[in-house]
C-alpha cells in the first residue's frame, strides 16, 4: 500500500488493515519515498516477564519498593 502523510493522517485505519494483512505501507511526501511501515512478523512477540529490561532482577529476593528507596536513597542523602 501506498499512502502520504494525509492519508495517514486521516485514514489510519486502512493502512493498519493492511498491516495486518501483511502488507508493507509504503510512505510518500511530495511524491517522494520517505519510507516504509512493515508488519511485525508473526512470533515476534515476546512475554513482558521474558524481557531483558524488565527481568533484570528475577533472581532479587527484595521488593519492588525495597529495590526503588535503595536507588532513590543517594538521591535523599544529599538533602
């Protein structure tokens, strides 16, 4: 699919359609490519427990809240 910037901009649902029909939105300003929206392939996804950034500490016996006051704690050591 082909679309410009108003198209988008107005017709955003169609361009999501063919997102999930698998097709690449190719994006055009002033007649020029500028470019390309491609679907996530299938499997891609991930779990949010599966993440690097938010497992990080899997293995920490302390609370969320005991880990957040011991990274806040320099910061109100300095007042």
């Amino acid at each position: 699919m082909r679309a410009s910037v108003v198209d988008l901009r107005y017709k955003m649902n169609e361009a999501l359609k063919a997102l999930d029909r698998r097709e690449q939105v190719t994006l055009i300003r002033y007649g020029k490519v500028k470019g390309t929206i491609i679907p996530v392939k299938s499997g891609q996804w991930t779990s949010v427990v599966e993440h690097s950034f938010f497992n990080m500490a899997g293995a920490e016996p302390r609370t969320v809240q005991e880990q957040m006051n011991a990274l806040r704690e320099p910061r109100f050591n300095d007042i």
